[in-house]
C-alpha cells in the first residue's frame, strides 16, 4: 500500500500527467491521467474512509454551477472537468492526510532537481527552465513550498542542503514572484528564529554561483537584471516588465460589469473560451473566481486561505512551516488562474487545511491577546 501511495503522490506533485503529455503525446498524457484518477478510486475504496474537506467542496460546486450558465464551449469537457474535480476533493481525504510532511519534501526535491537537469542537460533558447512542470511560474512555487516543507526536517545539515537545493533551482526558473516570496518567507521565519538568517545566506550564496556562471544558458534579460541589483544601474525597466497588475487592470471593467453571477467558465483564462476578448489570461485566482462564477464562490475561496493563513499563526512555535505554506499559496493565487485541475496546488491546500484545523493550536506570541 505504501507503494501504491508513493505512485498517487509522485503523479500528483511532479505533475507527471501535464509532462507526459507535452513530453511523449496525447496517448501518454491521457494514460496518465487515467491511471492517477483511477489510483486515486482504488486508494479510496482500499483504505479508511475519510470526511471530505467540506469547504473546498462547496467552493468548488458554486464555481462549476454558476459559471456553468455562461459557458459557451464544450460541455463535454466542462462536465469531465467538474468530475475530475469532485472525484479528487471526495476521495483524496484518507491519502492526503496520510502523507507527511518529508514524504511531500522528497517529492518536491525531484521536481526541483528536474529543474536543475533542465538548466544542465536541456538548455533552452528561452533560457528560463521548469524542469517536469513546463511553466517557470509553477516550477518557481514548488521550490518555495519545497523550501517551506523543508522546515520540519529536524537535522540542520539536511534542512540547510535541501534549502540551497530549493533555493538554486527556484533561480532557474527566473520568476520574480519565487525571489519576492522567497525573500519574504525568510523574513517570516526570523520571528520564528532569528538563526534562521542563514535561509538569506543559503539564498546569497545560491546567487554568487549563479551570477558567476558563464557556461550555463540562461535567460539574459532576466539574468542582467538580476546581475544588475548588485550594481549601481539597476535595470527597472526588465525587472518591472510586464508586471502582474498591468494585466489584472485589463480585467477590471471586466469583473466590476458582472460582479454577483460572472461572465462564464474559463472565460478569464486567455483560451479559446475567452468571451471576454481579453487574450492575456487574467493570472489571478482571486480575479478569475470573481469575473468567471461571480461574488459567492469568490467569498468562499477567500474565507478558506484567510481561514488557513489565521489558523496557521496559532501553530507559528511548534510548526512555522504552516504559516511559510499558506503565505505561498496565498501568494501564488495573486499570479496563477488554473486552480480548479492545478492538482498540486490543491493537494497542497487540503493538507495544510487539514493540519491547521485538526492539529492542536499552541497559543505563541504573535496570536496571544
């Protein structure tokens, strides 16, 4: 059964299912799938059956139905999606919380080594990399919640490798929200342990090698401007382009023109069901619920991380990797639209959801009134 586990969880968090079916083809793309949904019905009906997490349930049908009323693309698929969805909240209770927090860890320090793989023995024109998980962007927040999950593992020699490890290949990928972020969860974790500075040095140290690479084919925009930080020119120009909030202010008019019910599914993401006529893709979470479902399931998706990001001060002694999780995700739905089949994310999600609320609060400092 362990076995059986570890399968579900490396399809899961490595996103296998995406790469295969860029990297070998629909036929293997869809096997994949395939075998994850049906692993996840066979895990389910083998094991002790758990509640579902109520919330991510309701949150997930309000979004399906009232955004279903607008949709003008295949309902075919919008059907596969709402069962693929429902299957994966209802029947991933007993495995997610049976996994721990070094089995998450490990997983995603294979994805980043993938990172790292890509950079040496893949390089591409781009010069941008994301090993097994094609986009940078998602490449860059399993670094940051490999990182963040590397705060349990007690030896501080294996804690601070995976940390270098995490830090080097979320680089690669260039993403100025892993920087940011980065910075932030470190900054976080001072509270927790001022010797905890050393994640800023691991950081530090991470740049030099890279800063001093020159073999290494990497994107030179990004990468001058990175070099430039350190310099007395710093290149604002390539570090603020294209930001985040240039493209959700092209959604604005959008949102505010059907606040309560939504223009329709998926028609935020910058697809071919894009009725909105804006190409870009909104790339927020928070936005996307808003514009395509309306008010209600907005609401909820905000009830539910300002519920994780709350209940997880309450655990900052004893488990400060909590507060670290909920910052990333809370973070990264301000860049990404594809939450409802980003599987990772939500496994992610439930798990700390089923940590911060089931585990005992120790009151510390921060919380204490």
């Amino acid at each position: 059964m362990q076995i059986f586990k570890y399968i579900l969880l490396t399809l899961v968090l490595l996103s296998l299912p995406t790469f295969g079916l860029y990297a070998f083809g629909p036929g293997v793309g869809s096997a994949l799938v395939l075998l994850m949904f049906i692993g996840i019905l066979g895990y389910f009906f083998l094991n002790k059956k758990e509640k579902f997490v109520f919330p991510f349930l309701v949150l997930g049908l309000s979004y399906y139905l009232i955004s279903g009323v607008n949709f003008s693309g295949f309902l075919e698929d919008y059907i596969n999606d709402i069962i693929k969805y429902l299957i994966f909240i209802i029947l991933t209770g007993y495995l997610i919380k049976q996994t721990k927090q070094i089995e998450v860890c490990i997983i995603l320090l294979i994805g980043a080594l993938s990172i790292l793989v890509n950079v040496i023995q893949f390089p591409n024109s781009y010069g941008r990399y994301s090993g097994l998980y094609l986009n940078p962007n998602t490449a860059g927040v399993v670094c940051l919640l490999g990182f963040a999950y590397s705060y349990s593992i007690k030896s501080l020699k294996y804690r601070l490798l995976l940390q270098f490890l995490f830090t080097i290949a979320g680089i690669m990928t260039f993403s100025r929200s892993f920087i940011l972020v980065l910075i932030l969860v470190n900054l976080v974790s001072m509270i927790s342990n001022k010797k905890n500075i050393i994640g800023l040095l691991i950081g530090a140290v991470a740049l030099v090698i890279i800063l001093g690479t020159t073999t290494l084919q990497l994107n030179s925009k990004r990468f001058s401007a990175l070099k430039s930080i350190f310099s007395d020119d710093v290149d604002r120009e390539a570090i603020s382009e294209n930001p985040r909030n240039e493209t959700w202010a092209l959604y604005t008019d959008v949102v505010l023109d059907k606040p309560i019910y939504g223009h329709g599914y998926k028609s935020m993401q910058g697809k071919e069901t894009d009725t909105v006529g804006i190409k870009a893709g909104v790339h927020n979470t928070y936005l996307m619920v808003l514009g395509e479902s309306g008010l209600i399931p907005f609401l909820l998706l905000t009830y539910i991380y300002v519920f994780i990001f709350i209940k997880s001060l309450k655990h900052f002694s004893a488990h400060p990797e909590y507060n670290y999780l909920s910052i990333i995700l809370i973070t990264y739905l301000l860049v990404s639209h594809n939450f409802f089949d980003n599987y990772l994310i939500l496994f992610i999600s439930i798990w700390l959801y089923i940590k911060v609320k089931e585990s005992p609060e120790i009151i510390n400092p921060i919380t204490k009134s």
